[in-house]
C-alpha cells in the first residue's frame, strides 16, 4: 500500500521519521516520502525528514506550548504552505494519506485534525489519522486536549488508526526511552500492515496475498481503529505450524493491541507475514475464523505477507472499535480533565487570612 506520510508537532514528526526509516530499512518501499509540520523550529532540526514550519507571525518558531485551540488556529491560517510543500509527493502512485500526531499535545493535537479536513477536501483519496493518546500518568491539560482533538479527528479521517501510549512500552523506563519504544513499535507494526502487498516483481507469491484494497476495506467505516501485533518462531514445514499461526494471532489480539481490550469490532483484518512456503494457509483460514468469533465481526478478511524471515509476524487489524472499555475510561477522564479546565477551583482570598475588626484598612 503507498501512502503519503506526515508527521504533525513533536510526537508526529519522530513518528513520521521512525516510520520512513524503518520502510527504507526493510526495503518495503511502502511510504511515498515523509513531511513534518510543527510550530517549534527546535523539534523539526533533529528530523532527516522535510520539514514545514508554520505560526511563525504568532510563536515565532517557539510552539504553541500545549495549547491545541491555537495549534488549530495557526494550522487553519498556515494550512496553504503545508498543501504547497506536498505539491508532488502525493502522486498518482499513493493510496492513501497517513497524518500522524500525538493528540496530548498543543501542534499535533489541534493542527492535525484541520490538516485531515483539508487533505480529505483536495485529494481523493483515503486520508487516515495515526493518533497516540497521552498515558493514564500525564497532566489533566493532555487528557482534554486529547479528548477534544479525538472526537474532530474521528469525524474528518477516513479512520483513525489509535494507540494507547500506556500499551507498548514497559515499565521502569524512562519518559525518553518510553517514548522511542513506543514510536519504534508504532513504526513497526503499522509499517508492516500498510507494507502488506508491496511484492517486489518476480517473488514468490503467497496463496492468497493481502493487497491495500483489503486495509482500505477494513476502515471504510470510519470510527476508530486498533492494531495488534506478535511474532513467534516457525518449524521447517508449513504443515507444523498450523498452530504456530493460530496462536501468534491470539496473542496479537488477546495481549498486545495498540488499544487494550480492543476485542470488539466492526470490521478486522488478519496479516500472517512470514517465509511464503512456511505458511499454512489452514492456519491462516483458522486464525480468521477465531478473529471473527472473538470480535464478534461478520466480516474479518485475512491473507499472507511474503517476509523473507526465519519469524512469522501477525498483524491483526480492528475497524470500528467505539465499544472498547480501554477507550471508555479514556474519554471519562478527558471529559473530568476538561470540567476542570472550564470550571477551575476558587483560590482562597489571601487578605482573609488577616481578617481583623480592630484594625483599619489603609484605604
């Protein structure tokens, strides 16, 4: 599947960047170039990406500082320089449109969904959003932030593709380390999906390959979108790993969703990547099966990906995941994080504290 890529604020542009790196680095050759857009000059210098900077006549190249309403603003105003510098990149070749963002934030979160409207409004093409919610530990502003950019993203993508920052980085880790792990996860598991049918001329085919049709299938429903991921070890015959194939594919589900306890859904699709003649197509069928019963979906495609590895990799792809209890808290705590904002609790009057009758006040 090509895509155009483009990384909105901070978190989205190392998104975008982990992402181009690891398609050139599997050679998958899936990401039609890279742009990222931010407010702050300082977070665009380290990217090897091209870079847009905008709100310059109102921040002056220093952020929004986590406000997303004037994230939105300065993208609604600047939006023209952002469509001109993707003048040519998104070509005939590319299937769709990925705008990626950390929805805490003030840039990505605000600009990010204005951006989507506008590419949807030029381009015919599916236009997805890859959005990384702030963990259950990060400050009231970033739960509300993400609440509000959340609900505008849903309505104007075509999808959004969501990740639970809490669910791909384990603890002990430092902030820094946290935040590289989830983006090397994110690079690698939502690379590999939209790499699915990018076979090179002359390799060996699968039985039944996945092509962008059948993501593009998967989230013509719009709503919100979760991917989970797994990887186990294959024996030489195809034959034996029947239940190696099945049992990666739970794990994926069961255990490592970009949104945790994403088990309900609309819509799904099962990725076995792997070795061509390594993979059963009777586990592949059976792992479809068990998606479908497991989510409850009537309509779970599946397919193989071609890798040349010793390791099968299962992505398993859910549209439609609204339902999700993970998802539910979620939106309980922006929606508290956002009464807090609008209704904020009255200081203590500190004149009070020398409340005395004997005493006159000066004027």
């Amino acid at each position: 599947m090509k895509v155009a890529l483009i990384g909105v604020g901070q978190a989205g542009g190392k998104i975008a960047q982990a992402m181009a790196e690891h398609d050139h680095r599997m050679d998958f050759g899936a990401i039609q170039g890279g742009l990222a857009v931010n407010t702050a000059k300082g977070d665009l210098e380290p990217l090897d990406l091209d870079t847009v900077l905008v709100g310059q006549d109102r921040v002056k190249g220093h952020g929004v500082g986590g406000d997303n309403e004037l994230g939105a603003e300065v993208m609604q105003n600047d939006v023209g320089e952002v469509m001109d510098a993707l003048d040519g990149r998104i070509t005939a070749r590319a299937e769709a449109i990925v705008v990626a963002a950390g929805l805490g934030g003030g840039t990505g979160s605000g600009g990010a969904p204005v951006l989507v409207r506008e590419l949807s409004r030029v381009y015919d093409l599916p236009v997805y959003g890859l959005g990384v919610l702030p963990g259950e530990n990060e400050g009231g502003m970033y739960q509300a932030n993400a609440g509000r950019s959340l609900k505008t993203l849903v309505r104007e993508a075509d999808s959004l593709l969501l990740i639970d920052n809490d669910a791909w980085h384990e603890s002990g880790e430092s902030v820094k380390e946290a935040y590289a792990a989830i983006n090397e996860a994110i690079a690698r598991r939502i690379g590999l999906l939209i790499a699915a049918g990018e076979i090179d001329a002359g390799a060996e085919v699968a039985e039944s390959v996945v092509d962008s049709s059948e993501i593009i299938n998967t989230l013509r429903n719009g709503g919100i979108a979760a991917v989970g991921y797994a990887t186990a070890t294959l024996g030489e015959d195809g034959a034996e790993n029947v239940n190696a194939v099945t049992s990666v594919v739970r794990r994926a589900l069961l255990t490592n969703t970009s949104v945790p306890d994403a088990s309900t859904a609309e819509t799904g699709l099962v990725v076995v990547a792997g070795p061509v003649d390594r993979i059963p197509r009777k586990g592949v069928e059976r792992a479809r099966k068990w998606v479908e019963e497991e989510t409850g979906s009537l309509e779970v495609r599946g397919g193989d990906f071609p890798v040349d590895s010793d390791k099968v990799a299962a992505i398993v792809l859910l549209g439609g995941i609204e339902r999700s209890d993970r998802l539910n808290r979620f939106l309980e705590r922006a929606e508290e994080a956002q009464r807090q904002q609008t209704q904020p609790a009255q200081e203590p009057d500190p004149s009070e504290a020398f409340a005395n009758d004997e005493l006159e006040d000066l004027f």
